[in-house]
C-alpha cells in the first residue's frame, strides 16, 4: 500500500511539473509588454485608460509604469485628467496596436496645450557582457541636439524633439556625456554616467530648454533565467505567478493522495 501511495504522489508530482513547464512554454505568447511614461512638464497627474479601463491612476510628470502585460492588437488609450474618474472627453486618445512578443514605451509628450503621446519600440536583449543605450529629446522647446563623450564624438546626432533613437550597444562603464547643440554648446552634463553590463537603458531629455533634465529609465536587465526583469507587474511577477500556481497544483496533488490514502486505511480497519 505504501508503494501505491509514493507511486501515486509521485504521478501528480509529475504531472504538475508538467503542466507548470507547459503554462510557462505557452504564457504570454500572445501577448505584448507596454510602458506608459508621463514626459510632459505642465501636464498635471493623469489617469491612463486602455480599452476603458483604468491601469494607470495619478501618474505625474516623470512617472513610468512597468511593463503592462497586454494580448497582441489593437488597444485603445486614453488619458484623463486625474480628478475626472475617467469621465467626459480624455486630454487624448489614439489606437495602439502592438505585436506579440515585442515591449513599447508609450510617452505622453509636448506641453499640456499640444499633448501628443509618441509610441517607440524597446528592447529585450543586449549582448552578453555588454550595455544598450538609446536617447530621446521629450523637451518640447529645446534645440536638435546630439549626445556624446564630454569634448569627443557623438554617440548620438541630431536628435530633435520627440524623437527616440535606435539604441547602441556599448562597453558597460562609466562615461562622462553631455548633452550638447549641434554647435557644440553643452546644454546638460551628464558625467559619470554609469551603464551597468547586461542592462538596456532609455534616456530621455525632458522638461523645457532652461530646466533640462536626463530621465532614466530600466527597459531590461538581462537575468539567469533570461527572464526581462522590469519590476512590478512585469515577467519577474508573472513568473512568481506560475511558480506560485505550480506549487499550489503540487500541493493539492499530494494534499489529495493523502486523502484517499486515508480513506482507503479507514475503510479497512
């Protein structure tokens, strides 16, 4: 009797690795990640709408969500003021269509008057040993501008606003860049700037021309699991779910075995 019970447990052990190994394969296939960033500096605290539900509630200037899990295809976004409960016209609203697989930035950018919101694709891989970098000019009246090494070349030219740049791959380190006309006219220092080896950075000049800041943001970390590792709500959380949801159907299994196994000793007493 006690071989069929370890028999047993063991076949729902089994079979609940299983199903974890397969909910782990098929999750998120079909789905997209999402970031939405507050980039507009007169703009006050929002709520952000998609398909008519509320995701994100006061988000101020330079408030960044992590990574929104969302099914592949068309979305609608909007963005209310924070007092307005979702109700009445929204500031602005646009169709997102996203592709599965793939990770956005979604920024609402510009001054409140011409609110805009710029949508850029973001990446999930970097080079082993290795550091991604992209700029984006999110200042409404600032200048084109290029990013480079502090009296060296540009890393980045001509970036004018909203634009975002494609990324560049580079030596993890510390550099001393700056932010600087094309004239050459530095406009912000960015020294000991530190880019962390296998991690992918966004970084986003914002605010006006006489008040310029450097916004950083995380797009990934790479991690042993391979996992993107975006904080909350991101596939850090959705992989504590289905660990979570593997050990529970393992529990129940042998909570279950357990049961009949007691039931059968009692039927034969």
């Amino acid at each position: 009797m006690k071989k069929v019970f370890a028999l047993f447990v063991t076949v729902v052990l089994l079979s609940s690795v299983f199903a974890l190994e397969a909910f782990a394969d098929n999750h998120g296939s079909d789905e997209a990640m999402v970031r939405i960033a507050h980039a507009s500096p007169d703009a006050p605290a929002v709520d952000v709408y998609v398909n008519g539900e509320a995701v994100v509630e006061g988000a101020a200037f330079k408030d960044a969500t992590d990574y929104l899990n969302l099914p592949a295809g068309d979305h609608e976004v909007a963005i209310y003021p924070a007092d307005a409960n979702g109700e009445g016209d929204p500031v602005i609203s646009t169709t997102l269509t996203i592709e599965a697989g793939m990770a956005y930035t979604v920024a609402a950018v510009g001054m409140l008057e011409n609110l805009a919101l710029e949508v850029a694709t973001d990446s999930m891989e970097v080079s082993d040993g290795m550091t991604k970098v992209r700029v984006g000019h999110l200042s409404p009246d600032a200048p084109t501008v290029d990013v480079g090494l502090i009296g060296g070349d540009a890393l980045f030219s001509g970036a004018s606003f909203p634009a975002i740049t494609d990324y560049q791959e580079l030596e993890a380190g510390t550099y001393d860049l700056e932010i600087r006309t094309e004239d050459g006219t530095q406009v912000l220092d960015l020294s000991g700037t530190t880019l962390e080896a296998n991690t992918v950075y966004s970084v986003f000049a914002v605010n006006t021309a006489d008040n310029l800041e450097a916004w950083v943001l995380t797009d990934y970390t790479a991690m042993p699991s391979e996992m993107p590792q975006t904080g909350m709500g991101g596939a850090q959380s959705g992989m504590n779910t289905m660990l979570m949801t593997g050990l529970g159907a393992m529990l129940a299994g042998v909570l279950l075995a357990g049961f009949a196994f007691n039931r059968r000793r009692s039927h034969q007493s």
